[in-house]
C-alpha cells in the first residue's frame, strides 16, 4: 500500500512547486524561470540572520511542504558572494536536506546552484564542493540532477550564463 504522499506525487493533477532558496546578496529572480511552475516558494535570508540560522528556517520550510503533502518539482540555491565556513557548512546543510528529500519522497525534478557573477574563484570551488557533496550523498541507484550556474546577476538572460551540468561522471559544460 503507498502512502498519501506517494500517491499525491503520481497525480497528475499534483501542484508543481518550484522551491527558491535566497541567500542576502544573491541574484535577482528572474520571472520566466517561475513560469513552467504551478506555485513558487521562496525563504530569503533576513537582514543580519547568520547562516545557522538561516539553514535551519530553510528546513523547517522543507519540513513544512512534505506535512502539506506538495510537490517540489525544482529547488534552486541562490548563493550570495559571501565564502566564509559558516557560510558554507549552512549551504551544506541545506543542500544535503534537499537531497535528502528528494531520495525519501522521489519528487525533485532538479536541484540548481546558482552563484553571482563576481564570486570569485573560491566562491566556484565551493560551489563544485557544494555539488560534489550532493553527488556523493546521493544513494546509489537514485539520481539527483544538479546543475551549476555562475555569474548570474538578475540583468543577464539565462542563456547567456555559464552552466555546468554535473553527472555521475564529471563536469560538463554546456
């Protein structure tokens, strides 16, 4: 027998959530990117909240979507410039909860990680850190598509962006 969950995810009639992540000094929304979705949510980062903080409101927010029994068809991080370890260890926290979500509930379609132009080459490192976390994390036999973009602004169209698609094998840019 499946669960409620299980059963709402196969409806075809399911609400398609795409699940925004925004951390203080990311790139602005870009509305087409919202348009294949039936509902949006974003959590963005308050003014002074620390990323411990952050990460945790973030997964309560998860927490919240799985108890209403919603579908999160994409999540996407919105990374800001910042490169410190709290920084990062609360991307990771965020990050690993989704996938984590994605492997019990099957519903993630894609996860994007998404950083500002001008992040720097550490701020890059972080971010393939980031996803290869993802893909070591990922149980075997599951697959969770990560996507990897750099220099996003808000004022550059999508397709004029550097993308990384990450795979099982390696790094491929697009």
């Amino acid at each position: 027998m499946k669960s409620s969950h299980a059963q709402n995810c196969e409806s075809p009639t399911q609400t398609r959530l795409l699940f925004i992540v925004k951390e203080a000094g990311s790139p602005s929304l870009a509305p087409q990117a919202c348009d294949r979705f039936d509902e949006v949510m974003v959590v963005a980062q308050l003014l002074e909240e620390r990323p411990v903080q952050f990460a945790g409101r973030v997964t309560d927010r998860v927490a919240a979507v799985e108890r209403a029994g919603k579908h999160i068809a994409s999540a996407c991080l919105q990374l800001g410039k910042s490169v410190t370890l709290a920084d990062q260890a609360a991307r990771r926290l965020v990050a690993l909860g989704l996938a984590t979500h994605a492997a019990n509930y099957k519903d993630i379609v894609e996860l994007v990680l998404e950083r500002p132009a001008g992040a720097g080459s550490i701020g890059r490192a972080q971010l393939f850190q980031l996803a290869e976390d993802l893909l070591l994390a990922t149980p075997s036999g599951q697959r969770l598509p990560v996507r990897v973009l750099f220099g996003a602004d808000g004022h550059q169209p999508l397709a004029k962006v550097r993308e990384a698609s990450l795979g099982l094998m390696g790094v491929r840019y697009a």
